[in-house]
C-alpha cells in the first residue's frame, strides 16, 4: 500500500508540473538579434522600433539570442 501511494505520490507532483510559455522581449529593428527577458532591460533602451512581447520558442526561431545584459 505504500508502494502505491509513493508512486501515486509522485505521478501527481509530475503532473502538476505544466510547461508554460515563458515571454521575452524583442526590438523589431532589422539589425536586432537578441531577446530580453524583462521590457526594462537595459539592452532595449537604443530600441527606436517597436518592441514586441514573444514567445521564447518563437524568439529562437527566429535566430534571436538571449541578452549579454541578461546572462
């Protein structure tokens, strides 16, 4: 019986981990290359387009790179 609730246990705890999409940041400029974890990083401030809220998965898709202010 405690085999079972261990494993019962367990399952659930995995089960309750759920990926979510995590968002960064990007300059829409066309010499952009990177993506920032938070819209106040200092890496955004030369930004003079617009800057968008992505997915991450979509970001490295696109070739973008995390932030050398964010590392």
């Amino acid at each position: 019986m405690k085999k079972i609730a261990l494993i019962l246990s367990v399952f659930f705890l995995v089960a309750s981990f759920t990926v979510k999409d995590t968002y960064v940041y990007i300059c829409k400029g066309k010499s952009s290359k990177k993506y920032h974890l938070v819209k106040n990083c200092r890496g955004l401030k030369p930004c003079t387009h617009k800057i968008d809220k992505i997915t991450l998965k979509s970001a490295e898709k696109i070739g973008r790179t995390l932030c050398k202010w964010e590392d």
